[in-house]
C-alpha cells in the first residue's frame, strides 16, 4: 500500500509542511520569500497533476524535490540548509546548500520507486534502436569497401584468424568471398 501511495504520502508531508510554514509566517515575524511563493505554486500546480493522475506525475515529483534539495524553491517558512563551502587558500570559491526536507523525501522516492527510477534512467540515456542498426550497417558497409579489393587469400586469413579481427570486418570478408563464388 506504501508503494502504492508514496507520492500521495510525499505530496501530504509537503503540503503539511507548508501549511505550518504559512500559519507560522502568519503568527510570528518570520518573512516568506520569493523562493517560498514559487514553491506554494508548484505545490499547487503538481497536486492538480495528481488529481488527474497524469502519467508523468512522479518524475515531475522528483524533479520538483531536485529543486527544492538545492533551495531554488522552498516549503518551509525558514531556510534550513546545509551549506559546504570550498575555501581553498582562505578564498571563498563556491557553497552549495542542500535543503533536508527535499533531499529527504526525494531519497524516499526514489527508493520507493527504483525500477521506474531505472527505467526512466535507462531510457535517457539508451540508443534508439533504428540508429544503433543504421551505425551497424554503415560500419558492415565500410568494412565492405575497404575488403573489396582484397585478393582471396587476404580474404581467407581474415575469416581463418577472426578472433584477431572485429565480427563485422569477417562478415565482410565472407561476404565478398560468397559473392566471389556465386559469380
């Protein structure tokens, strides 16, 4: 039931969150920022995804918590940050904030969803089929021509000693010696 509605339990912590932020803003003298508002919005914006169960709600999720992890949008009413500083030779180079909350809940996300993680992961960075077998054909093709003036006995040590060679570039030579034979 947890994997089942984990992003409605994800989408329940946030929205409980800034609700408290809101309400504590609201009592006390604390300000909300610009990165808060964007925040509410697309909080807003993300549950009316779910609402209508849009396919992709769960990558837009993740991607939305990937913001918040690094504070370009907030849910609560304060900044709380880890912050790393590099200060090499006692110069401020760079910092770089990670806020928990975010990188919490994106952890939980990911973890209660790993294989849909992979797939889509997998299918970023994956080759499209059709290309991969035009790349193949080019290469057998290249191979081709480069064998085709070749005499028989070249063609013949080649297809003898194919662990010395690539796969495609002994189809090619038995391709021509086949040729050769059929003329």
């Amino acid at each position: 039931m947890i994997k089942k509605y984990n992003d409605l339990i994800i989408l329940a912590i946030i929205w409980i969150v800034s609700i408290y932020s809101v309400i504590l803003a609201i009592v006390t003298p604390y300000d909300i920022l610009i990165q808060n508002y964007i925040g509410y919005a697309l909080l807003i914006g993300i549950s009316v995804l779910r609402f209508f169960k849009i396919k992709w709600f769960k990558t837009i999720l993740g991607i939305l918590l990937v913001i918040g992890s690094i504070n370009a949008i907030q849910f609560t009413y304060a900044s709380v940050t880890f912050v790393f500083t590099w200060t090499p030779m006692g110069q401020r180079f760079s910092s770089f904030g990670i806020q928990p909350l975010s990188i919490s809940l994106l952890i939980i996300l990911v973890i209660l969803n790993f294989s849909d993680f992979m797939r889509i992961v997998n299918s970023l960075f994956s080759e499209d089929p059709k290309a991969a077998t035009d790349r193949q054909k080019l290469i057998a093709e290249k191979h081709y021509n480069e064998l085709k003036n070749e005499k028989d006995d070249k063609l013949d040590d080649i297809i003898a000693n194919k662990g010395m060679y690539q796969v495609d570039y002994v189809k090619a030579a038995q391709r021509l010696i086949d040729e050769r034979k059929n003329k």
